[in-house]
C-alpha cells in the first residue's frame, strides 16, 4: 500500500499541478500543502475529502 504523502505527490505530477495550485484548490497555504505531502502532519478526514474531491476520487481509491 503506498502511503499517503508519497500519493499525494503522484496525483499531483500525475495531474500536472504545482503544490500552490493544489494548497488553493484545498483553501490552504502552500505550506501547509508542502508539510501534508512530506508526511510531517497527518491527514484529517475533512482534508482527505477535500483532495478526493479535488483529484475526482473516492476515499477507497484514495486509500487503496
């Protein structure tokens, strides 16, 4: 099972998008976005729903 950063970083290469096009689709900072995908804070659910929507996802696609 890949981790969660390390997808985070996939879909974004894989979409094209820079971590300050994502942080403003998401409503955060780039920052934040950059501490999320290095692993450094964990997820919350709220979060995760917010980049399934993002990335046109479910959460067991997410998760898988």
């Amino acid at each position: 099972m890949e981790k969660i950063e390390l997808k985070l970083k996939r879909l974004r290469y894989e979409k094209g998008y820079t971590q300050e096009e994502i942080a403003m689709k998401l409503g955060i900072s780039q920052a934040t976005y950059s501490i999320l995908e290095s692993g450094q804070s964990k997820l919350d659910v709220e979060m995760m729903y917010k980049i399934v929507k993002v990335y046109g996802l479910d959460f067991k696609e997410f998760l898988s």
